[in-house]
C-alpha cells in the first residue's frame, strides 16, 4: 500500500494496545504516523507532580517515541491541553457540581480522539485515525456503520464509544476487535516492543492519584465556589452532616456515618445541598430517562425497541424496552431492578452484540423495589 490514502493516523497512549495497534497496520502495509497526545498541563492538575507514570504522562510519552523509533513510523506529541480543559475538564467539574457522575472518557472520545486528533489526521494527508480500542466496526446490508462488542468481552471497550458519528466510524480502524488480551501482549513481545508487559492505567488520565475529590476541591477553591457541608436524609428526616455533595456518587457506603446497619448514598440533590441515603433495597430502579441520545447501529429508535442495556463500564447488560420521547430523548425500562443508576453516567444499548445507541442518564425515576418484590411509590 502506498500514497495518502492509506496513511492512517494512530493514537499512541504509550501503553501495549495502542502499540501493537501501530505495528499491525504497518506490517499490513500501511503508511503509519503516530501520534500521542497532551492533554493536561501536569502541574495544574496535580496528584502526582514530578512522577509523571499515569496514563497521558511523560513515561507515556517516552515509551511512545520508542515504539516509534522500533517500528520506524514517525512520531509526534501534540498539545490539546485547551480542548482538552473546554470539552473534558470542565465538564468533569461542572457535572460533578450539578450533583451529577459524569464519564470524562465518553466526552474525550467525541471531542478529543474524533474530534480534535481527526482533524490534526486530516491536515497530515491521514485518511483515517486508529485506536488501540477493543471493538469493531462492521457495515450493514445498507451499508450503515455500526460498533460490535470485542471479541474478548472482558476487554469490550465499545461501551465508551457510544457518541462516534457514521463520519466518525468511516474514517476509524479498530486492529485489536477480534484479539484477546494475551494475545495482544504475545504480538508486542513478538514485534520486540518495549510496552509488551507494561501494567494496565485504570484512574482517570488527569486525576493521576484518582483521588477526584481532591481534584474538584482543588478546582472548587479555584474558581471560588468550594463545596460546602450540608444534611445528609433519610426517609426525608435529617439524619447526619456530609462534607460536600460533589463528594459522594450513588452506591457510596464511605463517609456518611454509622447508621446501626450497611446503608448506602441514593440519591444527591445539588439544589439543597443534600445527599439521601438508604439500604441496598433503595437503590434498585427500573426506569430512567436519558438524553443526548445518539444512534449508531440503528436510525432511530422504534417504540418498544427491546436492548439489553449497560449503564455503567463494568456493568452487565440486561434485558430493557426503549421508548423514545418527542425531545430526542428516550426512556429504558429494565425486565429486571438494576442497581445504583446513575446520573451523568451514560446507558448503552445493545441489540445483539451491535451497539444501537446511548445516551447520558438524566433521571432516576423515582421508584424502587421493597424487599417482598412489590414497587413502592416514593412520595
């Protein structure tokens, strides 16, 4: 393969799957660039100031160029520290803030690696960008893109991917879909790669220390609105103080006292500065209501349109119905009771192993499931 066309662009983070990403497309012929990307000024994020190991780091950097240099593929660093404080950051902060639990990665996706990266692809003759991201693209008999789960699910990526656009889909190659994680490292060790063994980064790349609620008090004082305590409810009777909503998430077991048994954050109400807690009864819902909502192996979304649906990473897909709403938006209604929904968080729906759509999790209808099975109505 030779000339434009065929320059793909990859997004090398520095660790073994965008890597081995680079070395598959060049030994298929393709004329490779890689490219890792800046996205936040270490020293203004902090958590981990001067041991830069994290995800995005400067250790990343480095073993980036020298995957480069062993594949022979030009490399560049490129500095998105502004989009990157406008689309991701902020958002972080701000959800958090409305009381909500966002998912940075989703956000970075859309307006970082297909946003921002595409376009720099774009102006380096790159028909295409590629990740080290495990899903797969695969068309319809229309010919309509849509993601598939990985073929190691335990590695399935596709969760995170919901916002891509058919443009998106068109231009993107996902080389590791059908690979498990063994045999990812194998090809690393097999191309002699210096990140063949390299462990895994789960916290969120610019919290390096994945403590964020240092990182939100930190940007709270900043901007001069810090979190203050408030009431934390129970069965709408005061029962405890808490140190600031934005530092609870729904589920949450740490940080609201003793309470005589295992109970639980339900609900956060920014507007009053009050969190409600619970037992694990409480958190169990059927039904939310989620909004941005965007198509990808599907049109749209038909009435009574049966999913199996994920509303966290790490969550298992189950049976749902999807109604979609007037507004663009849609309700899910779960089979079964999940647990500890969660709004900011996205919900991803699923019909077979395609990915139809998702959305962004905006309310909890407020109902829940007692311990004898029977719906109670809250008041």
């Amino acid at each position: 393969m030779t000339g434009e066309k065929n320059r793909i662009v990859v997004a090398m983070s520095g660790g073994v799957d965008s890597s081995v990403a680079a070395a598959l497309l060049l030994d298929q012929g393709y004329d490779v660039i890689g490219i890792t990307m800046k996205t936040y000024a270490f020293d203004e994020v902090g958590g981990n100031t001067g041991n830069e190991t994290s995800c995005c780091g400067l250790d990343a950097f480095n073993d980036a160029r020298m995957v480069a240099v062993k594949l022979g593929i030009p490399h560049y660093v490129v500095d998105f520290t502004s989009e990157f404080e406008e689309h991701v950051v902020r958002n972080f902060v701000g959800e958090y803030f409305r009381g909500t639990t966002p998912n940075p990665c989703v956000i970075c996706n859309r307006e970082i690696k297909w946003g921002a990266l595409a376009r720099k692809a774009a102006s380096l003759g790159a028909s295409r960008i590629a990740t080290g991201h495990y899903a797969r693209i695969v068309r319809s008999g229309s010919g309509r893109y849509a993601i598939a789960r990985a073929r190691d699910l335990n590695k399935d990526q596709s969760y995170a991917l919901w916002t891509l656009s058919q443009e998106n889909l068109a231009g993107t190659l996902f080389p590791l879909g059908d690979l498990t994680k063994p045999e990812v490292r194998a090809i690393a060790a097999r191309f002699g790669l210096k990140t063949a063994e390299k462990e895994e980064s789960f916290e969120i790349c610019f919290v390096a220390d994945n403590d964020y609620r240092r990182f939100l008090r930190e940007r709270a004082e900043t901007a001069g609105k810090p979190s203050s305590p408030g009431t934390i409810l129970r069965d709408g009777r005061p029962v405890g103080s808490h140190d600031g909503y934005v530092n609870y998430t729904i589920g949450q077991r740490s940080g609201i006292g003793a309470h005589g048994e295992r109970v639980y954050v339900t609900e956060i109400n920014a507007g009053d500065n009050t969190i409600v807690i619970g037992r694990n009864d409480d958190l169990l819902r059927t039904e939310l209501t989620a909004g941005s909502v965007n198509t990808v192996g599907v049109s749209s979304l038909p009435s009574g349109f049966r999913v199996q649906a994920k509303v966290r990473y790490k969550d298992e897909p189950t049976p749902a119905t999807v109604e979609p709403l007037p507004d663009g938006r849609c309700r899910v209604i779960f089979d079964a009771p999940k647990r500890a929904i969660t709004p900011g968080q996205s919900v991803v729906l699923y019909d077979g192993e395609l990915l139809a759509a998702g959305g962004i999790i905006e309310e909890v209808l407020p109902r829940r499931i007692g311990t004898a099975g029977e719906e109670k109505i809250k008041g």
